[in-house]
C-alpha cells in the first residue's frame, strides 16, 4: 500500500503549469529513480492536460493508480498510488492539499508560477499517509466526498485523443531526458512492471 | 572472437567492481542499448552497481561458455582456479539467476573450502534483490543453511556440556533463543540451554535470512517463493519453536497490514497458526498463551482489514481460515470434554452445550458478515461477503 507522488498543478487555457510536487522513490531501484520521477511528473501533466474542469478521476496503469480532481477553479490536484490505496483517502488528499495550497498561495500567481514555489508541507504529507489510517483525522472531508462522481478509467490510454498514442507522446516529449526516454523503451518491451506509463 | 576478448574484459571489469566495493548491495541494467563511448559499461555509486543492457548479453555468454567448457573439460578452460570460478558463477548468476549449473558449481567450491557459507548467502541476498523469484537462488539457500547447520553442530559435539543428550537432542531443544519481543511473553528458563545458540552467528545468521525473505516479499507481489522459503527456515532452523513462531505472528502483522492484496502473506500467517494450533498445550502451559485467545485476535484484525479496505479477495480467503481455525478449535475442546459413548445427563449436557456453542459461532459470523458494516457500500466487496456466506453454507453442511 503505497503512495508515490502528489502534485498541484493549474490547468490554464492554453497550458499546465506545475506549481509543486513531492515523490516517493525509496520503493524503486537506484537507477530507476530518476528516470520514474520523470514519467511522474509527465504522467500528471498528460492526465491535467485531459481532465476536464470541475472533474474528477482515477485512473489505472499497470500497478499504479492516477488520481486526480480539477476543481472549477482550475487548481489540480494529483496522487499516483498502487492499486491497494484506497481511493477515498487519495482523493481527500487531494482535497486537503488545494485547500492548504489555495490559503498559501494567491491565485494570480497559478497560472505563470513554476517550481519556485515553497510548499514545504508537501512531502511531510506524502509520509504522513503512507498509511491511510492516518485519514481518520480527515474523516470531516472525507464525508463529503462523494465517490459516486469519481470517474473510472481502465488504463490511461483511455483518457488520449483518437489517434494519440502513448509511445508517441513519450518519443516527442521535449520534458523528458534521453535517458528517461530509453528507459521507457526498455520497460515497455520487457513489459516491466517499474514504469508509471 | 571479438564478443570473447571484450566479454573477458568485461568479466574482468566486474571483478574490479566488487573488488573496490565488497558492499555491493543492488545492482541493475541501464537501458543504453549501444556502447556510446570506450569506457567501461560499469557504473558503481553509493553501493549500487549499473551495468549497461549492450554489455550484459556479451558478459553473460562469455562466462557461461567459460564455465561449460571448463565443466567439460575442454583444453583451453582445463584449469580454472577457484578464484576464477567463483567470479564466472558470479557473472552468470547476476544475470540468470537461475542457472543450477552455476549454483552447483558454487556448492563445490563451498564444499572445497574455497567459498564461506556466509559469503555465498550474502551473494544471493545481492542476486535477490534483481531477481526475487528465483527458485533456484532460494534453493541453494537451503544448502547452504544446511551446510551451515551442520557445521555448527559439528562444532558444538566436543563442547557438550550436558551428558547423555545426543545431537538431536540439542537441536530439538532450541526453544530456549531469546528474541526480543513483548516483555509480557518470557517464556521460562530451560534448563539444557542448547549449544546451538552458544554459536555466536547462529541466531544473527537466522534473523538476516528472515530479513532476506521479507525484502524479497517486498519486491514482488505474492512473492510465493520468499514466503516458502521463510516457512523451510521455520521448520529448519528454527524446528518451528512457539517462542519464534509467536514472535513471527506479531512481526508480519505490520507486514500484511501493508499488503493487503498479497495472499502469499496471508498464507504465511495461516502456517504460523497452524505451528500454534498443534502445539496449543505447550503454549498454554509453558507460555500461558491461549490458542483460542490468539485466533480470535485474528479475525479482529482481518475484520479491520476488511472494514478499512474494501474489495481485496485476500483478507476474505485469509477470514475463511481463521473462521475455520475457530470451528475447529471449538469442535477439539468438545471432542476432549466428552465421551462419546457415556449416556449420562451430564454428557448429554455437555454435548448440547457445545453444539450450541457451535451453532452460535456461526449464526454470529453469518450475521457479521451480512450486516452492511463490514461489506460497505461498495460492490465489488459486496460479492466477495456474498461468495463467503456461500462458502459459510457448504462449509457448514459438512
């Protein structure tokens, strides 16, 4: 039971801009480590990119679960966990970090703010909810989640436009390294199961 | 060949590797599918070890026609010293985990002298972590534990100190090992303290080839292999005393609570009650430990596990045993309570008081089960309470 990343983004109109994420590699190998925190963050930028506003989804990968909410205000929260996270604690994570994000930062600065920002807390919740227990303290959010809205998604190629391919978008991503590239190819033969994608 | 001078310099290259660092603790294969410079394929940071995909086929077809032509006898490889052997072996398994023939050949040379037991099991640890299947890797543990084993028996016939007692004996007698756990649970003192545990890395040896099988669980899921071999060492080495098997029961606890989708986990849990279900007597005269006490605990854990994460099969297989486990307990205690061929009211008595009990055990699951509590809302949970009431049925017509 593990969660890997959460992310904030801000889904504009023309563009998705990252404002803060926090990840959890320690459960794959030294050398992949890079490389799978790449396929995250491009991960959330495809799925913000295809979410519509005011929606929410969670979508299934392999062994890997992408949760996201778009809030009609355009904040977009991310969690990318295995398949044994319980959805509603992933999504009322998510819940709980835009509202904090929301109080911190002021909302002009979503659309054009990068990586700069400090969110600090972050990655103490990324810990914190390893264990889904620790959710009972969130169980006044939690009841208002309903989960019958929650969109289902077999694999994320589901989420693509028509004729968009996965293998494609990887090749012409300008966001990803050579060596994050290659190993996406290796994984993909060998079928493996240490890739997001 | 070409492919024959670079694979000797690759083999040659990994030896340096480890010669450098004797703490290789993880090693993988870097996706870089052609040799982009003249440097070595190596890379070795903080302990870990990459090599380059273009050089593994290389180095892996190399050293294992090396070591097939040295098995074979074949002039050029007639003799390879033990030194050469060993690093071969070590290509080829880093790479094929499973090539019994590299193994064996490793046995030989432990056999020999030439390799130490403990260097061979922290060289599978390694093989491991890429590979945390292998059956064979698992297989030439148990080897090499039992190697161990009976060195140390070996070791310990001139220094015994209690006359009479054989070997066996002392073997059998390992329930006095301390190992760390609730203050509540000291078990009392034996009196015939076995030499066994006077070995000074006897129990460390034991404790790291737990630790070996539960990372090899956490890098695969349902890694049946890892726990298998977690249950041979119980059995093995540890003659499955309550003192161990209890501690285990508490330790892998966590564990599962953090895998709940792993049945392999679950199954690991069901052999360690069933260690305690047949020793239930000692355990509650030597321990003062209640078997019934522990299974009930048991189904309050899995019930919470159900409760809090809904739609996993493995927490509903794993209530199968545990409800069973308690039908059973209960069906024993009325099998030793009365007699079956004695009349008397008192008997009779007893007799409905226990098929009472019995009826009321089920009554009370079947009503857990189908209250809305536990199954929640969801759906997929909901058909797997279904498929348990159902099983609860033709269980219970038996």
């Amino acid at each position: 039971m593990k969660l890997y990343c959460i992310a904030v983004l801000h889904k504009g109109e023309t563009k998705v801009n990252s404002l803060a994420s926090a990840h959890e590699l320690s459960p794959f190998g030294y050398f992949q480590r890079s490389s799978v925190k790449e396929f995250m963050d491009f991960t959330c930028q495809i799925v913000a990119e295809r979410t519509m506003v005011g929606s929410r989804a969670s979508m299934k990968e392999k062994e890997y679960i992408c949760h996201v909410y778009v809030r009609s205000d355009c904040l977009t929260g991310l969690v990318i966990a295995d398949h044994e996270y319980p959805q509603r604690v992933a999504h009322t994570l998510i819940n709980k970090v835009l509202e904090e994000f929301t109080g911190k930062v002021p909302k002009s600065q979503w659309p054009t703010a990068n990586q700069r920002i400090v969110y600090g807390e972050l990655a103490g919740y990324l810990q914190k909810y390893q264990d889904p227990k620790q959710a009972d303290s969130m169980t006044k959010i939690q009841s208002e989640l309903d989960e019958t809205k929650i969109i289902l998604y077999d694999t994320i190629e589901k989420i693509l436009e028509r004729g968009e391919k996965l293998e494609d978008m990887v090749d012409n991503s300008d966001r990803l390294s050579m060596h994050a590239k290659a190993f996406f190819q290796v994984a993909r033969k060998t079928n493996s199961c240490c890739v997001i994608l | 060949m070409a492919n024959d001078s670079r694979g000797c310099r690759l083999l040659s290259d990994l030896n340096s590797a480890f010669r450098r660092d004797p703490e290789i603790d993880e090693y993988d294969f870097l996706p870089v599918p052609e040799p982009k410079h003249n440097r070595s394929p190596l890379v070795l940071q903080e302990h870990k070890l990459g090599i380059e995909s273009w050089s593994v086929k290389i180095l892996f077809q190399y050293a294992y026609n090396q070591l097939i032509s040295w098995r074979n006898n074949s002039p050029p490889t007639k003799f390879l010293d033990p030194t050469e052997l060993c690093s071969l072996t070590r290509a080829i398994l880093l790479v094929n985990a499973d090539c019994s023939t590299a193994w064996n050949t490793r046995k030989e040379l432990v056999d020999n002298g030439d390799l130490s037991v403990t260097e061979d099991l922290k060289f599978g640890g390694l093989v491991l972590k890429k590979h945390p299947k292998s059956p064979e890797t698992f297989s030439h543990r148990k080897w090499l534990l039992h190697r161990f084993i009976d060195n140390c028996l070996a070791s310990s016939i001139g220094s015994n100190t209690s006359s009479g007692s054989n070997a066996c004996d002392r073997f059998v007698n390992m329930e006095a090992i301390d190992l760390n756990m609730d203050a509540s649970f000291n078990g009392p003192n034996f009196d015939n303290a076995p030499d066994l545990i006077n070995q000074p890395d006897y129990n460390e040896l034991m404790r790291k080839e737990m630790n070996v099988c539960k990372n090899a669980a956490d890098n695969h899921p349902c890694n049946y292999n890892a726990w298998s071999h977690r249950i041979w060492v119980l059995q093995h080495c540890f003659n499955c005393s309550l003192q161990v098997v209890y501690g285990e029961l508490h330790s892998t606890e966590g564990w599962v609570t953090k895998h709940i989708s792993d049945h392999s986990g679950f199954h690991y849990r069901q052999f360690l009650l069933k260690c305690l279900s047949q020793q239930a007597e000692k355990l509650s005269e030597q321990f003062l430990l209640n078997y019934r006490n522990i299974v009930q605990k048991e189904m309050y854990l899995i019930t919470d596990l159900i409760k809090s994460y809904p739609g996993h099969e493995a927490l509903w297989y794993h209530r199968r045993y545990v409800f069973q486990s308690l039908c059973e307990s209960c069906d024993k205690i009325a099998m030793e309570t009365i007699q079956p061929c004695e009349k008397s009211q008192e008997n009779q008595q007893k007799k409905t008081k226990l098929e009472n009990e019995r009826q009321v055990l089920l009554m009370k699951e079947v009503d857990s089960v189908s209250n809305g509590d536990l199954t929640g809302r969801e759906k997929y949970n909901q058909q797997l309470a279904q498929k348990y009431l159902d099983w609860i049925q033709k269980y219970c017509r038996r």
